[in-house]
C-alpha cells in the first residue's frame, strides 16, 4: 500500500492528521522549508524513503499564501472540519449520481452518416500523447493522486467545502457580530414523511424529522432503521 | 480563405458550439448533449443521438466525460466533439466543412481545472485536432462581453458578478475589468444533476420509483420547479401549488407533461400530484440543510451543528472579498448564466435575499435581457470577444505551441494565484 493513514493517538494533536506515502516524493521539498523538524524521514523495506505528510500544515501553507490578503491566519482545518467534509463530499456524490456507468466499447468513435473525404477523416491519436490522452480510462482521484503541486489540489478541493466551514465561526473576526448572525439562521425543518415544518426534535435513533403522530408512526415503519 | 471563428461553451451539460457568422441577431449555438447514452436494448449513443433511437428512455445510462466539474475522460469527449464539429459545419452545408488549419477556437473550461487536464484538453486542440488559434478560458470570463439589450442607465461591462448555476455546480465569479478577481470566487456545489438526485429521492419515496429514469427526473425538473418567495407561507398553502404531472404513456406523450385544464384523462392514465416537492428541490440553495436531512447521514452530530453557508452568504463573501471601490459596482451588475438559473423564480428570489443582506444603499440589480437565453450567454459573449482585436494579445496560435509546448501554453492560460 503507498498511502496509509498513522493512527491519530500517535502524534500529540487530536486536529492534525498524518499521512505517510512513499509516492510524490518530489512535493518533499516544499514541505521542508519551514516545517522540517514534523517531517520524519524513514526507509522501508524496498529501500524507498517514507515521507509523512501533515495535511494541516499543507494547508496552512496553503492559507497563508491564498489568505494573505483576508488577513487571517491560525490553524485551517481541525479534525471536526475534516469529518465534516467527509460526510458532505459522500452525500454530493451520492446525490449526483445519475446512472450506473457503462463501458464504451472498444476503438469507439463517430460515424458521421453522411459522406466525407477519407483523408480528412481523423483518426484516433495522431500524435503519441494524443494517444495517450485518449485511451487513457483514468477517473478524476487518479488524476489527483499524480498532481505534485499539493497546493492546487488543496485549492480545487476546498472549493467544494467553502459552504460548511467551521474555521470562520471559530476564528476571531472583527465583524463578529455578522458573521455569528449568518451562522446562527435557523434551519428549516421538514417531516420527512409528508413534508410540512416540523415542531418536533429529530428522531433519536434516524436523526429524521416528523410532524405528526402519524407521520412519526408511519417513519418508524419505513425511513427509520 | 478567411479566417473562421468557432465558439465552444463546453458545458457539463450542453455542449454550446457556433461559428461567428458576421452578425450577432438572432444566431444561436447548437447544443448537444455532453454524454455518451446507451439505451436499454445496448445501443451506444453520442450526443443527441438517443433522441431519435427510441421514445422509451427508461434506463437509459449516461457516461459523462465530466466528474466533479472536471474535463477527465477524453475517450468519452472525442467522439462528442466529432459529432459536435460535425453537426456545427453541416447547418452550413453551403459554405464548407469545418477546417481546423484555419479556425479560431475559443473554448471554455471549469475554473480551477486540474492543470494537468487542462493541458490534456491542449494537446488534443492542437495535436488531434490542429486548430490553428486558440483561446481557452472559464464560461464566465466570456459574460462581460455580451451586449445586454436592458436599457438602463450606466450601464458597462466593466464590472461584473457572474453566477454561473449550470449542471455541476455554482460559481460566483467577480470580473473586474473583463478579468477574474480570483480571490473573490466562491463554488457551491449545488446544480442541475444535484438537484436532479434530490428529486429522484423525493418522487421515488412518495410517488413513484422513478430512479432509473434520468431523463424523466431532469424534465420534471424543468417543467414543475419554481423558486419560493417565502418558503413558511408556501409551505402552509402548498396544496395551492399544486401540478399534476402527466407520466408518459408512449401514445400520446412521451415525456410527460403538467395537466392543464383541457388535458384529457383516460382510465389507464398514470399521474401524480406534486405539491412541495416544486420549490423544496430549488430551495436547496438557500438552505442547503435539505440536502443533508432527509438521508441516512442525518444523525451525524458534526452535521447537525455545521454552519451551512447558502448561496447568498457566499455571493456577500465574494463580493466583501474584492476591492472596497468595486463592491456596489458588483452587486448592481449581477449576471445569471447557466441552465439551472432558468429555473422560474430564480432572479426574483437573488434580489430580495440579497436585498437583505448588502447594505441599503446598495443598488441591488440583475442585469437582463429578454432576448438572451441564459444558458447561451457565455457562448454569445464568445461571440462578441471573437469581434475584438484583442483575442489576437491572448490567444496561442499552433506555431506557438509547437515551439513553447504545452506547459508553456498551459502557464498562458492557467490559473495564476498559485505561483
């Protein structure tokens, strides 16, 4: 295995989580400069370097190079964002999904229906990183995972969580005031059954909302496991 | 021969493409659908082509060549594009093929695309494709070029918020100057295909299992949702907003459609009445806390205490992020691109929740215009850009390319915070 996760109860903070990989060795470097004395170095049995990786730092640096000009700092993401955007990026896929993938078939291309010039006809991969690129069948993480400038990936993937984030409520700010009047909008509640607003609290054990009696009954039977 | 300018929106959804042909009344992309479909009896479709293989479109499956906004898989998006060129050169069968040795491509891409799949879409412009020029850039860096017909006063391009709302997800872009502040860009990742899985849960508990039915779901979508102006009150009288939708029979409809007064009810007609379902699905971007309730996540407490920014939070967040000056500036030329801002409502509902939130003395103002069709704005503002002699200062031509290569011409396009 090339990643694997260090169990957080070994290293000090509870909001720091560590990665160790022997892959990406390149993105070393930048790590290094102001951060070397987290950074362990060890070998492993086939003889390549283990680098392990603190992923609030590399957002840190992230921070301070993109939020220079907001102005605050202080640690990013703390182990409560981090499950957070777990939860959240599982649920988005989940909903997005529109239908069970399918191959394509082999040496798939267009058919144009009416006639064209044969020598104009384009073929498939004239040059070899042409080729490359078209047959390549790679899904995005794939992509992810070859990107050495760990920067711009924490950049992309942050994109998605700027709507649920802790860090601005926790963090000092001067316009407090606002911000905590933006936070604290109440969330609608809708029965899961019928869909009216519910006075009620969320089930215990589905953390579902009802409105009813009724439509409590009739959770119990079907949505609630 | 003169030189052809080819505009391509690459949406996630629609795949926007046109030629410049001289004027700018009246013309309008073509649009086909960026997937590859393959029906249920095995048959592999590009584009539109599912369209004319069969009516019954249940269990049809798609294949993307986007996953999560991004431009991945290019064995899907080549045969796309084939039949794209394709379709766009025959509409003008008089004059010539497509000849891309001697056309302008202007093409755009999500923003923040992984560098390295931006490079990809390079290569295969130029070394597949060969086109002569090129110019790529985000569909919203396009908007401000567009003439908006709404006469107001003041009126300039100058500065721009553009909410791009299209099948992935939303942007909230600032363009100061024709250029992207990129400090003050912000995403939700709320659009059509989300909104689509929302519906599908719902419809498929209450109603019917409708879950393998894509193209069904989208155009319920399309047909019944609205925006609410308060949702509590609309809540409380939902049965006044009531819509029947018609599922379709094969003979007499074969999408489906809403019940008017005339329509005629046979026995075997199957139907049902959707009430909340309209406004709770587009509601969702004002509280994204409906994505999250009604699933098996919901008892997560980390959730439940999350403080959720919706999409007016995050279209102050970006507006407070750029220059103090340009503020007011961008808040009274809010721009609406992209498919799902066609949802009815949506512009009246951004105004008053923004209404809300900037200051009073604000000019709060949605830039319109009734002739312009919000999903091809970009595509348009392509258009008009490709007008300007100043596509000539930023493009890259292939000579270019095949001297510098293509890091070179990645670093003239790519985003540039990160360096």
């Amino acid at each position: 295995m090339l990643v694997e996760e260090i169990p957080k109860s070994t290293n000090a903070k509870s909001s720091t989580i560590y990665f160790t990989s022997t892959i990406n060795l390149s993105a070393r470097s930048m790590n290094r400069n102001g951060h070397g004395d987290d950074e362990e170095s060890s070998t492993n049995k086939k003889g390549r370097a283990k680098v392990n990786y603190n992923v609030n730092q590399l957002m840190n640096i992230q921070t301070q190079i993109n939020g220079a000009s907001t102005g605050s700092d202080g640690p990013l993401k703390s182990a409560q964002q981090i499950q957070l955007e777990r939860v959240v990026s599982k649920r988005i896929v989940d909903l997005s999904k529109e239908s069970n993938n399918f191959e394509l078939p082999k040496n798939f291309c267009y058919n144009p229906t009416h006639e064209i010039d044969q020598n104009k006809r384009l073929r498939l991969g004239n040059t070899p990183s042409t080729k490359k690129i078209l047959s390549a069948r790679r899904n995005l993480n794939s992509y992810f995972e070859e990107e050495r400038n760990l920067m711009s990936i924490n950049t992309i993937l942050g994109l998605n969580y700027q709507f649920v984030d802790f860090s601005e409520v926790e963090a000092p700010r001067k316009k407090k005031r606002k911000v905590e009047g933006r936070m604290y909008r109440p969330r609608v509640r809708l029965c899961c059954i019928c869909g009216s607003t519910s006075n009620y609290s969320r089930c215990h054990l589905c953390g579902l909302f009802y409105c009813s009696v009724r439509c409590n009954k009739f959770h119990q039977e079907s949505r609630c496991k | 021969m003169t030189k052809e300018y080819l505009v391509v929106d690459n949406g996630s959804y629609n795949i926007k493409a046109g030629f410049n042909t001289g004027s700018i009344e009246n013309i309008h992309p073509i649009k086909v659908q960026n997937a590859i479909s393959k029906t249920k009896d095995g048959v592999v479709h590009i584009g539109n082509e599912y369209l004319n293989h069969s009516n019954n479109l249940s269990g049809i499956q798609f294949k993307r060549p986007y996953e999560q906004g991004h431009l991945v898989s290019w064995e899907t998006e080549k045969p796309i594009w084939d039949y794209v060129f394709d379709h766009v050169s025959n509409g003008r069968k008089k004059i010539h093929e497509l000849d891309p040795s001697n056309t302008h491509l202007i093409l755009t891409e999500t923003p923040f695309q992984l560098p390295q799949l931006s490079s990809n879409t390079d290569q295969i412009v130029f070394e597949e494709y060969g086109f002569n020029e090129y110019y790529r850039c985000t569909p919203a860096s396009l908007v401000p070029f567009v003439e908006f017909g709404d006469n107001l006063p003041n009126k300039s391009n100058d500065f721009m918020l553009v909410i791009d709302s299209g099948y992935n997800s939303t942007w909230i872009i600032p363009m100061i100057y024709q250029t992207i502040y990129w400090e003050g860009v912000r995403k939700l990742p709320i659009g059509g295909k989300l909104l689509n899985g929302l519906l599908k849960e719902l419809i498929s508990f209450r109603h019917y299992d409708i879950s393998d039915d894509p193209v069904l779901i989208n155009h319920i979508k399309e047909q019944t949702s609205f925006l609410a102006d308060d949702l509590p009150k609309f809540l409380k009288e939902k049965s006044k907003h009531q819509a029947e939708f018609i599922l379709p029979d094969f003979k007499t409809t074969t999408t489906g459609f809403v019940r008017t007064k005339d329509t005629k009810i046979t026995p075997d007609t199957q139907s049902f009445k959707l009430t909340d379902e309209r406004f709770i699905i587009p509601e969702a971007f004002y509280r994204p806390e409906l994505l999250f309730d009604n699933s098996d996540i919901a008892s997560n407490s980390v959730l439940q205490n999350a403080p959720l920014k919706n999409l007016t939070d995050l279209i102050v967040d970006s507006i407070m992020a750029c220059p103090e000056i340009a503020r007011p500036l961008l808040s009274a030329n809010i721009s609406l691109v992209g498919g799902t801002t066609n949802i009815e409502n949506f512009d009246r509902r951004l105004l008053s929740e923004l209404r809300k939130e900037l200051p009073s003395n604000w000019f709060v103002r949605i830039r319109q215009d009734k002739g312009l069709n919000r999903d091809e704005l970009s595509w348009l503002g392509g258009i008009e850009l490709s007008n300007l002699d100043v596509l000539n200062n930023i493009s890259v031509s292939k000579k270019d390319y095949f001297e510098h290569g293509a890091n070179w011409c990645q670093r003239q396009f790519g985003f540039k915070n990160l360096s």
